[in-house]
C-alpha cells in the first residue's frame, strides 16, 4: 500500500482524496475525499485573468487540504489545475501560491490528460459489469470545460470542450453583474446554441453515438442525481453508481431552469455553491444525453481524483 494525496483545481472547485492504493491488487482505499467551491474561474471568460479574490479563496482552500495531507502522511502529492488556469494571462501568480502551500507545482494539464485521467477514475471498477455495455463514453461536466472519452479498458479517444456550468452561467445568464433568475427562453436557447456547437466539436474525435454505457462525472451530474432521488443531503453513498433516466433528467433540468434562486437554495441536495450553476449543468447533461441516445446516466464519484491517486501510485 502506497498512501497518497491528490488534489484536483478546476473552474468552480477545488477537490482533495487521501488513499491507501494497492497496484498490485487494484486496491484503492479512500482515507479522506472533499470538496471546496472556490469559483476560481470567476470572470476568467470575460478578463482573461484569475480574479484577486478568487485566488485567495482558493489559497484559503489549500491551506487547510495541506493541514489534512500531513494529517494522514501521505507519501506523495499529485496537484494538477484544469480549466480556468489553462485560460488565464496570469496563471503564474497561482502557481506560485501552491508552491509556497503546498510543495508542490500544480500541474496545468491539458483537456486530453484530464480526460484519460477521470476516464481511469470513473471505470476502473466497472470493468467486468455485465449489466453495463462497452464502449463507456465517460463526460466529466466541470466549470469552464467538459470532457468526452470513448474506451473499453483504456481510453480509444477524447475531447475537451469549452463548456462548463460556470462558463455557460456567466456569457448567457449573468446580466448587469447578476445572475438572471429564472432564465428567459431566448437565454436558455443561446446556452443550447453553444452547448450544440461544443458537442459538434467533440464528435470530430469522439465516436459519442458508438457508446453503449454513459458514465457521467462531476457536481452537475452528482446533484442532478441526488435531486432525482431526493435526498435529504448529499449522500454520497447513494449517488455512486446510481441511474438516472433521460426522461428524469429532462424532467429536472426544466425545474431548474425555472426555478427562482431561493427555491433552488432550499433544495438540500444543492450545494450552496452551485445554486446559480446548476441549470446551465444539467442542461449540458440533458443535450450529451440527447445527442448521444443514451436512455440513463450511470453516476460516478470516482473521477479524477481516483485516476490522479492511481497515477500517483
């Protein structure tokens, strides 16, 4: 057993596993896994730059992830930062911060290694599933991107896309610094234009119809799926390999693109982070699901931080 740390920065989040692992059995035991809603990605779309508060937040966040890393002596540590700093003029500021915090260069990886990365993640325990066909299309719905990969036992092909909750939220629904609540329809058609227009983009490399499996990732697809079960709380027990029908998920994505903001904070499965993102989400669900014809989603906790632990191992 090998004890590691992986953290994994994106757009909206900023997300920590500890674990036991085990190569040579295909172990792996979760120690410690959470989750921190920084927005590093605020006004990254517009600006261009990371914002000065967004930073510290996420520094905040870092502090108290390296504070449990040395809790659990782990032996080794794997940051890498997705969207939001791939994008930004001045991604060196927070690449300096990490290093003072936490040792370590967080690694600015590319959309094709986040997407091998969560692929190894989200089906590494699937495999040998009867009830679930092959190819797996795995789609891991961030904040600023969203990431397709086609495989059976190793990623065939992958694609990422400039299509994310927060990216949506912010160029479609945000009017005169606010988010506007509910949506008109001709906003809510604007965000479908570009979501098309994205997944357009990935089917130039991704056989996306081919996939007889839909593995969904991420905190659009997780809450989507506790809203479906309704949950008192986020469980994330009972999220992990759960179904969801497309028939559902249209049926929830259409409530929370109506919703008010208040009726979607009183949901407890919405994390208070995601109250003004997860319309744009599930709707990026909702379009992968029709385009595709996949008839569920088979919901997954284990993503990128599972792959970065293996790879760390």
């Amino acid at each position: 057993m090998t004890r590691v740390a992986a953290i994994d920065c994106g757009t909206n989040s900023i997300r920590l596993l500890v674990a036991d692992v085990d190569p040579a059995t295909g172990e792996l035991t979760e120690l410690d896994r959470r989750m921190t809603i920084v927005r590093l990605g605020q006004g990254v779309d517009r600006t261009g730059r990371l914002a000065p508060e967004a930073l510290e937040r996420t520094f905040t966040a870092c502090r108290e992830y390296a504070a449990i890393i040395k809790e659990h002596g782990a032996e080794r540590l794997r940051f890498v930062a997705t969207s939001a700093s791939r994008d930004a003029e001045n991604r060196d500021e927070f690449v300096r911060g990490v290093l003072d915090i936490l040792g370590v260069e967080p690694e600015v990886i590319s959309g094709d290694q986040e997407a091998e990365l969560s692929f190894t993640g989200a089906t590494k325990e699937l495999t040998g599933r009867a009830d679930l066909g092959r190819p797996y299309l795995v789609v891991d719905i961030g904040g600023g991107s969203t990431e397709f990969v086609v495989g059976d036992d190793h990623m065939r092909a992958a694609r990422s896309v400039d299509v994310g909750c927060v990216r949506m939220t912010e160029r479609h629904l945000v009017r005169e610094g606010a988010v506007t609540d509910p949506p008109s329809e001709e906003q809510i058609a604007s965000i479908r234009a570009d979501i098309e227009a994205g997944l357009d983009l990935a089917e130039q490399t991704v056989p996306l119809r081919e996939a007889r499996t839909l593995v969904g990732l991420a905190g659009s697809v997780t809450t989507v799926s506790a809203i479906a079960q309704g949950l008192p709380e986020y469980d994330s027990a009972a999220i992990h390999h759960s179904r969801v029908s497309l028939e559902r998920v249209r049926e929830i994505t259409d409530w929370l693109l109506r919703s008010t903001h208040a009726e979607r904070a009183a949901a407890p499965s919405i994390h208070a982070g995601r109250v003004d993102v997860i319309g744009a989400g599930a709707l990026v669900l909702l379009s992968i699901m029709e385009r595709t014809g996949a008839e569920e989603v088979v919901v997954s906790e284990h993503d990128i931080l599972d792959g970065l632990a293996w790879s760390v191992a």
